[in-house]
C-alpha cells in the first residue's frame, strides 16, 4: 500500500529548465552519512542535474539537514517503505532523462557523472550502467563491478573485496549492477513491467530483479570504471553479513529467480539452487548458526508461501520479454571456479583471483 508523502519543489531546476540526470536518495536515519554525501553532491560538475532524498520517515535529525537545503528536493514518506518502496515513490518525483541511484553513505567525485551519462549518451542498446565503487572501510578495496549470473543460480559479484587493477579499468556487459551506484533511463520502466522494484521486496537483491527484467525486455547492463565513489556499506541496515541483509537477500533471489527464468532455465537451474540452499542450511544447523539457518529455511518457505504472486509475477514477464534466457546468458552467464564459492562462505573472497574479462 502506497504511503502519504510531501514534497518541497517544483520538477523542474530553477528557469525550468529540464535536469538531464536526476539524483535519487533513500535515506532512513542516515543523519551521520548524509552531510558527507550531500556536500560532495553539492560540487558535481554536471549542468543539468537534480538532487531528489526520500526520506522513509527518519525519527533522527535527517529531515531538518535536509531542510536547510534549498536545492534538494526532499520527498516525505509516512513509513519506512524500505530502498524498493521509497525508490519508486522518489521515482515518481524525478524529471531527469536518466536516474542515478546513489545509496545516501556514499560520498562522489565531481565527475563521476560525466562518464556514465556519455556511455549511456553513445550506447543506446543500453539502458542501466553501474559506476565503479571503493569500500573505504575495508581498505579501500573495490565494491561489486557489476554482477554475473552462474550456473547454480547464485551472482558472482565480480571484483568484489580486491583491490583495483586494470582488469576492473574497462566497460564489460554484466547481469546486474549495485543499487548504491545505478544510472538508468527512465523512459525504459515502461518496458520492464511498468515498475522500478518489487516493494515486497523491502531491501537487497530488488536492484539485481530490475536489471534481470531489463535484459529480458531487450536493454543491456554495462559496469562502467570513471571516478570512484567511496561507499560506506551497509550505513542503514548493517554489514553484509547481518541476520537482516542474509534474510531479505536470500528470500528475494529465490523469489525472482523463479519469477524470471523461463520454464527450461528453472529445470536447470533451480534444482541445483535449492540444493545449495539445502546444504547451507544443514552446515548453518550443525554450526549453531541460528541467523544463517533462520535465513536459509526463510528463503526456502517464503518461496512456498509466496507461489501465488511468483505466477502472477511470470504472467507480467511473459508480456514483456524481448529475450531468451539464451540470449542472455550468452551475455552474462558466467560460473567461477568452486574456489570463489568456498571463499565466499568461509568469508576470504578477497584472496579469490578473478578471471580478466575479454
């Protein structure tokens, strides 16, 4: 159910002039995070562009910060409705030719624009880019360089945890990118189902369901290195590791798993996803791991209980695929070695080498 909100402006940049590029901004009690990230995007060296913060009804002192600014359109939500709900009612509030998601404990270059609207600008088989992250509390390493789906149903979080070198320095097709740093077209949700993000999503894997339903109406996802952004991770909802982002991360990917593939992509995929989840779930109950087992068990009976929507869901991804899973695949099907998945579990990802992409 959609929310009562206010905003404080007009659609337009003073002169009425039309943003090309319109900022988007969740922010829930991120009054710590947000004077860092709000006065790097006060020094963007891009002339047509927007500032827009929903915020999901923060009891901190966000909203008066954010009051103080005049050139920020602040959109007021009456409830927490979580990164999917406060994006789209924020959606509805953007001019910009392009939307960039930015995650309100993210802090940007100048021109880290300039890249990612010139790629979009000169490819117009794309439709969402992702921009190119450091992880300043974990030494600087790189965040996710983009997505690729695997065999078993899993993302390979390409890059995620190392440290930058050239094989991350280039533009490369990817199954999808992070919602902290994510540039689409806005024109394109029309194709994509007529929504940006599944609200019963809440948070986590929502942005990777918007990028496989843009792939399935016939755009593209690119990772595109320019200036990167320094990203907090997990500033609202905790570390990657949280009881709360294993729980909504997991029962959302089975979700949209099942809602997307095509019937033959299920039959091979799927059995060998839930049986991985399986086997997480029997090592979590032999380990004592309660937020593990409570996650896994979690992803497996929310799909159960949720068959009926998952239907209706394939009904609406019926009416707009351009694609086969096949032609996707081609693209961004990518399985690591069991080495990455041994490495992911047991929390040393860092020390996996990734392969160098054409």
């Amino acid at each position: 159910m959609a929310s009562k909100s206010e905003t404080k402006s007009s659609d337009s940049l003073p002169g009425g002039e039309v943003p090309e590029v319109s900022i988007l901004v969740v922010n829930y009690n991120g009054e710590r995070f947000l004077p860092a990230l709000l006065d790097s995007l006060a020094a963007i060296q891009h002339p047509t562009h927007e500032v827009v913060v929903v915020d999901n009804a923060s009891g901190d002192g966000s909203l008066p910060l954010l009051a103080a600014l005049p050139w920020v359109k602040v959109v007021r939500s009456s409830e927490n409705r979580g990164f999917a709900g406060g994006n789209n009612l924020g959606l509805g509030h953007c001019a910009g030719k392009y939307v960039l998601l930015l995650n309100n404990d993210t802090v940007v270059p100048p021109d880290f624009l300039i890249p990612l609207c010139a790629y979009l600008n000169a490819n117009p088989q794309v439709g969402v880019v992702q921009g190119k992250m450091l992880l300043p509390n974990y030494g600087g390493a790189l965040d996710v360089c983009g997505s690729f789906l695997t065999a078993l149903g899993f993302p390979y979080h390409y890059g995620y945890f190392k440290q930058d070198s050239p094989k991350y320095g280039h533009p490369f097709p990817i199954f999808s990118g992070k919602g902290a740093c994510l540039l689409f077209r806005r024109g394109m949700i029309r194709d994509v189902g007529g929504f940006l993000f599944d609200e019963s999503f809440f948070c986590y894997y929502e942005e990777t369901d918007f990028c496989h339903r843009a792939w399935l109406a016939g755009q593209e996802v690119h990772f595109v290195p320019g200036p990167p952004i320094q990203h907090m991770m997990g500033g609202t909802a905790g570390g990657p590791q949280s009881g709360f982002v294993l729980r909504h991360y997991l029962r959302n990917m089975t979700f949209s798993l099942l809602s997307n593939l095509s019937f033959s992509s299920r039959l091979r995929i799927m059995p060998v996803f839930f049986a991985v989840l399986a086997a997480s779930l029997a090592a979590a109950a032999l380990k004592g791991n309660r937020i593990s087992l409570s996650a896994h068990w979690g992803a497996i009976t929310h799909a159960v209980s949720q068959y009926g929507n998952i239907r209706k869901r394939r009904a609406v991804v019926q009416g707009m695929r351009r694609r086969t899973d096949q032609e996707i695949f081609s693209k961004v099907l990518r399985t690591p070695r069991p080495e990455y998945f041994i490495k992911t579990f047991s929390g040393s990802l860092s020390s996996y080498e990734d392969e160098t992409l054409p």
